[in-house]
C-alpha cells in the first residue's frame, strides 16, 4: 500500500509556482492575483478559505479577501463579484460556497466571469471541461489528478466509484 501524502505534494508544487512567479515578477510583471468572497461566518468555510489565502503568500500570489455578511443582499453580493469581474488587477475569483439561501448559487456561479472562475463553476468552464477544452478544472479533482500523476498511478482502463 502506498501513503499518498498530499500536503508534501502540493507543498512541492507550490514551490514551483513560486519560481515561475518570481520569474514573471522579475521581468517586470506583477504576481498573479485571486481574490476570495467569503459570506458568513461558516468555520469550514473561513478554514478553506485561510488555506486558499495562505497557498497564495506561498506561491508569491497576491490574494484580496472579501469578506460580507451572511445578511446581504444577492444583488450586493452580485455586484460585489461584477466589481472583481471588471478590476483588470484581479485575474481569478472565487466565492466560497456554501451560500445564505436566500442568495441563489446559481446566479452566483453564473455572474462570475468564466475568464476569472477558477472554480470551474460556470457552465462554460463546465462545458469545456466535459469536452476536454483547456480552461479551469475544479480543485478538487484536478488536485486528485496532480497526486495520482504525481505517485505514477496509471488510471488507463481503470474503473472509478
């Protein structure tokens, strides 16, 4: 049985990144920036969300942090992501889910720009992901990918549950 050990891994990728970054940053470019909304106060939430941020001082990445209350309104909160999608300063978003019911997930995912979603909510992220076209790919089962590829697990032919 073999131990995968995630954190190694991605510690190991983010040292990577790290070097392009400052690649990037010494020829004169600025570091690629995520910026986070976080509604509420749910402790899963605020601990994904402390990690995303963390990841991103690691990488050399600079992170915005948004944080609002679980009462505001969807239409705040959908002009809050309008304001993100138009700042050319910001290149990737997310908004950590879950959301107050009252606000629709659906119109959130929608609103976000598919260029800066690095989710992969959107449906045209969805879409092109179902079609294998390049674009952002979930966290989750991209990181699976990563530490699959990394420990030179075959899934050729393999079946998944």
């Amino acid at each position: 049985m073999i131990l995968l050990d995630g954190k190694k891994t991605a510690s190991e990728i983010l040292a990577g990144i790290k070097v392009s970054v400052d690649a990037l940053v010494k020829a004169g470019q600025r570091p690629p920036h995520l910026a986070a909304i976080l509604v509420g106060n749910d402790g899963a939430s605020e601990a994904y969300v402390f990690n995303k941020v963390k990841a991103c001082q690691e990488a050399g990445f600079t992170s915005s942090l948004f944080r609002m209350e679980d009462t505001v309104s969807e239409k705040e909160l959908l002009a809050k992501i309008n304001s993100v999608n138009n700042d050319a300063a910001i290149d990737g978003l997310i908004v950590q889910l879950p959301l107050p019911a009252h606000i629709s997930v659906r119109k959130v995912t929608e609103t976000i720009s598919p260029q800066k979603d690095v989710d992969g909510f959107h449906r045209v992220n969805t879409g092109r992901m179902m079609q294998n076209i390049p674009g952002y790919i979930p966290a989750t089962p991209m990181g699976i990918l990563m530490l699959m590829e990394q420990y030179k697990i075959p899934t050729e032919g393999k079946r998944c549950v």
